[in-house]
C-alpha cells in the first residue's frame, strides 16, 4: 500500500524546486496532486503525472487570499477533499535593512509570512468540514531559526511561520490536523542557484557541517515523512533537515 493512496496533495509553488520534487514523490506515494503557481508549467504537470494517477494546475498567487481560497476550493471541486497541504511558495530579499525598501519587505513578508497564513486559512477550514483531518506542512527554513545579512524580510517571515504553525497546531490538535514546520539548509534549486557565483556556493556549501548543499528530493522526503501517518504524533514540530547547518 502506497503511503498517499488516494489521498489529496495540494502544493504552492510546486512549479519549481522544493515543490515540485514534492509533487512528483507524492504522486509515485499514489496521491492525487494539485499544483498552485503563478503560471501554468505543462513541463512539471506532465513530469508529476508520469509518476501517478491524477495531477491538476491552479493559478495563484498566495500572496492574495482569494486565490488561495480559490485554490483549495478547486482542489475539492475537482478531487472531492483536502489531506495534504505543503505551503511552500517563497521569494527571498537582498539588502540590509537601512537600504531595503518598504514594497520589497511588504513583497517578501505578504508572500512568505501572509501567503501561509491565507493556506492555512482556508486549508484548515476545509479540513475540520470533512471526515479524517489532514496534515499541513509549511515551509520554513534554517531562518526560521537563525539570521543572514541582507534577508531580513524573508529571516522574520521564516520565524514568523514557526509561530503560526504552533498556534495551528494547538488550535487543530484535537480536529485530526497536524501541522507542521520543515526547515530546509540551503538547497541547490532555482531560488538559490539562478544568481549563485562560485564563490557564494562553495561559502553556503561551508556553513553546513556536511559541507555540501542539500537536493530538493531531500526535503521532498521529510515532507512526505511530516505529512504521513508515520507521523502521527508530531504537530507543532519545527523539523531541520539541513545537513547540520544549525550546529553552530
Ligand atoms: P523555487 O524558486 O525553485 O520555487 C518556488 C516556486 O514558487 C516557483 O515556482 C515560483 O514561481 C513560485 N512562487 C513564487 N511566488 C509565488 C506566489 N506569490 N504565489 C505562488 N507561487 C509563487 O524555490 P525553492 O524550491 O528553493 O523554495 C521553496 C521554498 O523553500 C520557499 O519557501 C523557500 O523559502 C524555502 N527554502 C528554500 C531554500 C533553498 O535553499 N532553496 C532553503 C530554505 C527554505 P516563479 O518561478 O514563477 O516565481
């Protein structure tokens, strides 16, 4: 038995990334996938239904409540229900914070900190309406934990989540819905290697006690480990997989 056999996934950002190694890892667990992003990528769609049953596009823009309660309102239209919900889309910021401007950390924060606040919204409304819970996981990041020069916008909006999800957790812990934080290290894909130089690769792959940068796959696994029941018991959870970075 498959561990998302007929189960419903819905992912931000799954275009890409983190979200997408997602997707396809869910979809060979058997789970029906629904794929929220900015733009329709027919590339990803095709890759995610090549590995299971049944895979769909909605168009969002997290950063917009009512298209995260579109969002979810299309994954139940189309798939009957809700189980799972990683809320991953994210942006990042770069420049200190006397020189950041106030549209950049309102972008930054209404994307990463806002846009999980809607997908909880709305993700957990549906869950507590139907028979079986679900599971919700959020991505935040090792600045959920710890600071980076020139990322205050995204470093507050990655602490910011690791509150939320406790309150979530507390709020749903006797309604059948876990929810849960993972805290990927730094993670070789588009995000953070689009306008990575040599020199900034070799000095994130340094912060890390394993000394490399983690795969999208490695946090793909931790989210399907969060989001089955072979986490039945962890809610509230702020879950590192960052190959040691926060050892020091
Ligand atoms: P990617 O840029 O590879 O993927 C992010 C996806 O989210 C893209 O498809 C992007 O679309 C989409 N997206 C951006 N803004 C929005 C929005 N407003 N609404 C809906 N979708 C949106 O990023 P990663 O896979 O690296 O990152 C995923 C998550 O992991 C983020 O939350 C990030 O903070 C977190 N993370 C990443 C780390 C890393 O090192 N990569 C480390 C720690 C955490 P488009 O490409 O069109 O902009």
């Amino acid at each position: 038995m498959k561990r998302f056999e007929n189960k419903v996934v819905l992912i931000t950002g799954g275009n890409s990334g983190i979200g997408k190694a997602s997707a396809i890892l869910a979809a060979r667990e058997g789970a029906k996938v629904m794929i929220a992003d900015l733009k329709l990528n027919q590339q990803t769609l095709d890759e995610i239904l090549q590995e299971g049953t049944a895979a769909a596009f909605v168009q969002c823009d997290v950063s917009k409540p009512e298209d995260m309660e579109k969002a979810v309102a299309e994954t139940v239209a189309l798939f009957g229900r809700l189980d799972v919900a990683l809320n991953n889309a994210g942006i990042v910021d770069a420049a200190p914070i006397h020189e950041k401007t106030i549209e950049e950390w309102h972008k930054v924060t209404s994307v990463n900190l806002s846009g999980v606040f809607y997908g909880m919204k709305y993700e957990i409304a549906q869950m507590r309406q139907q028979p079986g819970g679900g599971a919700i996981v959020n991505v935040g990041s090792i600045m959920s934990q710890v600071g980076e020069i020139g990322i205050a916008a995204y470093t507050a909006s990655k602490h910011g989540l690791v509150g939320m999800t406790k309150v979530a957790a507390l709020e749903n812990g006797t309604a059948n819905i876990r929810i849960n934080t993972i805290g990927p290290g730094y993670i070789e894909t588009p995000l953070l290697m689009d306008n990575a130089s040599a020199e900034s690769k070799a000095y994130m792959e340094s912060k890390h006690a394993m000394k490399r940068l983690g795969k999208p796959e490695e946090i793909a696994k931790a989210f399907l480990f969060l989001a089955s029941d072979d986490a039945s018991f962890c809610t509230g959870a702020y879950l590192p997989v960052d190959g040691g970075y926060l050892c020091q």
